[in-house]
C-alpha cells in the first residue's frame, strides 16, 4: 500500500524533504498562491499550524502557478511574501504542477485517494487542502472554499 511516506519532494530551499521522515505526523497538504482570492487562508493554516504544532501536526504547503498565473514568484519571493504578510512559519515546498503531465507525482497520488466533487481527479483551484493521518493516507480532500479554521475538528480528530 503506498502512503505519504513513499515520496520524496523538494523544499523552497532546493533541498530534499523525504517524507518518510514526516511518519507519525499528520499533514495538511495545500497548495497555495500569492495573488489568489484565497490568499488569505494562509492565516488560517498558519493558526491551524500553531495550535497543533506541538502535537505532531504539520502544514505542508506547495506553491503552484496553474490557477490563473497566480504564483509567479521564484522561491525566495513566494518565502517573503508568506512571511512578511501572513507570519507564516510552516514549511513551503518548490513551485510544483498539481495537474496535467508534469503534475507532481505525490499530488498524483493524493488525488487518487481523495477524488473531488463527482469523483473527479483533477485540483481544481489554489487552496485545496488534503488531511493526512499518521499512517500517512490521505483522510479528506478539502476544497479550496474550505477555512484552515473549520478543518481544525478534522485535525484534532487524528492528533
């Protein structure tokens, strides 16, 4: 059975992050941008991230330019941007692809496991989230109208 633990993948740092090393940890997965209408999420997963932190909970964000061009920044601007307008601490992965050829194999994954409305495959948007138990399966996929805030009792359930 594979798990997220069978991937590697690659931080804003250019640094390899196996995420087997993230096993007895749960994770919300999201992909995110910096010039969305969700934007503002970031401090909702940065809060979420702060109130379980010390619990084995984890946000793992993964910037993503395919909604609307709406990551353009290289590494280190997407890093300040996060830090400078949401606080945000968590750990932000490489710019990724969530769809299409080029589509992260880890979200290829991801989205197997939890399919979206209708049971389709594909991300729809920026901010969608997927909740990861520690054993390291995908739990629920989360859309991108989903708050940080309301997944919190989703969390708490696996802490």
């Amino acid at each position: 059975m594979t798990t997220i633990a069978d991937f590697t993948v690659t931080t804003n740092r250019g640094e390899e992050l196996d995420l087997s090393s993230k096993k007895g940890t749960v994770l919300l997965v999201v992909n995110t941008a910096s010039k969305c209408g969700f934007t503002p999420q970031y401090d909702g997963l940065e809060a979420v991230f702060q109130q379980f932190k010390d619990k084995d909970f984890e946000v793992l964000g993964f910037p993503c330019n395919q909604f609307g061009a709406q990551e353009p920044g290289n590494a280190d601007e997407i890093a300040e941007f996060c830090k400078v307008n949401f606080g945000v601490t968590f750990p932000l992965m490489a710019k990724i692809d969530v769809n299409g050829p080029d589509a992260s194999p880890l979200y290829d994954w991801m989205k197997g496991e939890a399919k979206g409305l209708m049971g389709s495959t594909g991300i729809k948007w920026n901010f969608t989230k997927f909740l990861i138990n520690r054993e390291g399966e995908v739990v629920k996929r989360f859309g991108p109208q989903d708050k940080p805030e309301a997944i919190a009792k989703h969390i708490e359930r696996l802490l």
